[in-house]
C-alpha cells in the first residue's frame, strides 16, 4: 500500500496492566472510581529509605507470561507483553504482512533490575553464573524485540527512549511509521518496571518523590498545595495503530483517530522544565498544527502532572497558553494521582486513558486535589466528568501530555472517528 493510500491513522487495539488493573478495561473502570493504586511497601529492603511507597502493577506479568518464558525477561518486557498481547487480541489478531508490521515500545529505564541482578550475581558468585539472557533483559529495546519476535512484524522493531516521555513519543513514531507508508500496522506504547532500592534512592536524594508514607493513597496529589513530590509505580500500555484504509478493509472496530503528535525540546536543564513553559506550550500548538485540530476542538486532555511542587505549575501555565479561550471548554484530568507515575509507561498507559475517555464521553477525575494552587485557572476534574461536543459539531478531541528529563516534551492527539459516508 503506497503512502498515498494509508489516509488517516486509527487505534483499532487497546492493552494495558497497570497498578488499578491487570488490564486495560479493569484500569479505566479504577480510575472512573478513583481508586489509588498506590500502597506501602511491604519488602525489607524498603527500611532504611525515606520513601516507602510505590504504585506496583495490580497483577503480576509473570501469571499471564508464564514462568519459562517470564524466566528469560526483565519484568519491564514481561509488562510489556502482557499489554501488546491485550492490543493485538482486542483489534482481533489481524492478519497482516509481516513485512507491514511494525513495533514501537519502549521504556525509559529499560532492564535496571535485571541489570541490578546480574551485578549482584558477577559480586556475590562469578560471571559464569550470570543469566545468559542478561543483555536482551537490560536493553532498552528489549521490550520491542519480544513483542517483534511474538507477533512476527518486520517492518521494523523501535524503542525511542526520552526518559518519562518514551511511551508517548513512541507512539508518535508508530503513527510517522504509517503516514510514511513504511507499515499498515503498528502495535505501539511502553513499559516500566522501577520499583526497587535503587530508583527510589536516586530519586528520593533529588527530593522529586512523596515521602507521605502514612498515607500512601494521598501521596500523589498534582496541583494540590500539599504535595511533596512523585509516587513511583510500574505497567505498561500499549495500542495498535493502524492505517484507515487498512482496518476498513478488514472490517476493523475503531476506537479513535490517532490524529497528531507535536514535539519539543527545552534546551535548559537535564532535570528540570524550562520555566517558561515555552516548549510545553509549543508541544502541545505543535501537535495541533500536525492533527489538523482547532483548540476549540480539544475538550479533554490527560496531564503529565506528577505531583511535584515545581512541574505542575508549570504545565498548566502552558496549557492555559496553549488554548487561550478555549482552554476554559478543556477538562484536564491528572490520572498519576490514581496510579502513580510509569516513567516511560505513563504517556502510553494514559494515552490508553484519552481513547477510552473519547468512546466514552467521560474524563476520569484528579483525586487528593483538596487545596488547589491559587493561581490555577485551567478546569481540573476531581469527579468524573462528562465531555461535551464542540459547539460547531466537528469531532471531539483529546490530547495527552508527556514531558521526561532531559527536555522532552511530546503531545498526542486523539479524535473521535467518523465513518467515511456511504
């Protein structure tokens, strides 16, 4: 099919295991209610740290991967997997050339506790009791290769890695990857399985996590005055992009219109958003331009807002630029305060949030948002809320934001789809 066929790009498959669910539609059903994944953790190794909470997956990847195949990845790809497997079965396992396949997952940390292992194991017994998997369980791509190997695609295996922004901007990539021409398919979105000593260390010593260890389901609380920094959790999200052409020849149910993607960097620091806000802002103008989208379109968007004390601010200053006076028909939803953050996951798994937001009309709520900022002037859901159509009657918008250290920044966009008439 040449690149002139491929015509818009659709989401035909949804898949995601995360700390409300061990699926995509038992997650999205958690965070309509409002539910917390976050929780103390139970492990010794968590005494003699500061932090003491984490947002763990709800189910445990190595229950659907099975425990021969599990025996050989970082759980980050067995995340993966069990997503991707969801997706591909959700836009019902197509039939496609495998030369038109193609992968785009990806994690921000890739396999640290294999990594961590494999360190412990060289110490502890010698390097010929290391694992002879380590390399393909602590590389980044890891994850994409699996899901490329499963699946049989060919049309190429990427992981594009910008720390917290990796899901999104693969995604990003798997919707270029169609628009080239260069696939019919793409299965798309990321993965991230952190929670251990060490990352909670590195980032507690940043002072960028909560340390409300009596209250771990208050803990992640974005915009609220009382927040004291991030909760780590770990999943995955992926969905399966496709070619428009491509799904209505097969008959395929669609979800949205994967309509755009916009793309900056901030040049300013390796840890921290430019205080500006410019290249949030230009992210998300950015991804209108390529969607094709009027701000008077977007009703919704699904906010990176961690939590922390110096990003959240930031973030909405942008979107309050980015819309105008359309920001005030925009209800923003921050679903880390239910799940906590997923590094490179988070932009997929929310992501998966936004299309299941578009079929059903409804944005899931922010909750612990009990003392908002006092300059805040965008519109925060803290219960669910309904979406209302744009006035004009064109499709209703959503879009995502995702922003990773290093000066990332990626915003998708995703619309209701319409059938071509007759």
């Amino acid at each position: 099919m040449s690149k002139a066929d491929q015509g818009s790009v659709v989401v035909t498959g949804l898949g995601a295991t995360t700390p409300l669910g061990g699926d995509a539609a038992s997650t999205w059903s958690a965070m309509l209610a409002g539910t917390s994944g976050v929780r103390r953790i139970a492990e010794e190794w968590v005494d003699p740290l500061p932090v003491k909470i984490a947002a763990p997956a709800a189910v445990d990847p190595v229950a659907v991967v099975g425990r021969v195949q599990a025996r050989r990845m970082d759980r980050c790809e067995q995340l993966a997997l069990v997503a991707a497997r969801e997706a591909w079965a959700d836009a019902g396992s197509p039939t496609v050339d495998p030369w038109r396949l193609g992968v785009a997952v990806t994690s921000g940390i890739g396999g640290i506790g294999s990594t961590l292992e494999a360190y412990d194991t060289l110490r502890d017994k010698g390097w010929n009791r290391i694992s002879p998997y380590t390399v393909p369980m602590l590389m980044p791509n890891g994850a994409a290769g699996w899901i490329s190997i499963e699946l049989g695609a060919r049309a190429g295996a990427h992981a594009l890695v910008s720390a917290c922004a990796s899901g999104a901007e693969a995604i990003g990539y798997g919707i270029d990857m169609i628009r080239s021409g260069r696939a019919d398919i793409v299965v798309a979105g990321g993965a991230e399985a952190a929670i251990m000593a060490l990352n909670l260390g590195a980032f507690a010593v940043m002072r960028a996590m909560s340390t409300r260890n009596d209250e771990p389901e208050r803990a992640s609380r974005p915009w609220d005055k009382g927040r004291d920094g991030f909760v780590l959790g770990e999943g995955a999200g992926v969905i399966v992009l496709e070619s428009q052409a491509h799904a209505l020849a097969r008959g395929a149910r669609i979800y949205a219109v994967a309509a755009g993607a916009g793309y900056t960097s901030d040049a300013f620091h390796i840890a921290h958003g430019a205080p500006d806000g410019a290249g949030v802002e230009r992210a998300l103008r950015y991804c209108l331009d390529d969607a094709g989208l009027s701000a008077s379109q977007v009703v919704h968007v699904n906010a990176h807002a961690t939590s922390t004390p110096e990003g959240d601010p930031l973030e909405a200053k942008a979107i309050q630029s980015a819309f105008g006076d359309a920001a005030s028909g925009v209800v923003v939803s921050a679903t880390k305060s239910m799940t906590g953050h997923l590094l490179g996951a988070s932009g997929a798994v929310e992501s998966v949030a936004c299309i299941l937001a578009l079929r059903d009309r409804m944005a899931p709520p922010t909750i612990n948002l009990d003392d908002p900022d006092d300059d805040m002037t965008i519109d925060i859901a803290t219960k669910p809320r309904p979406l209302e159509p744009p006035a004009d009657g064109s499709p209703m918008a959503v879009l995502n934001d995702s922003f990773g250290f290093g000066g990332h920044n990626v915003a998708l966009a995703f619309t209701e789809y319409v059938a071509p008439a007759g």
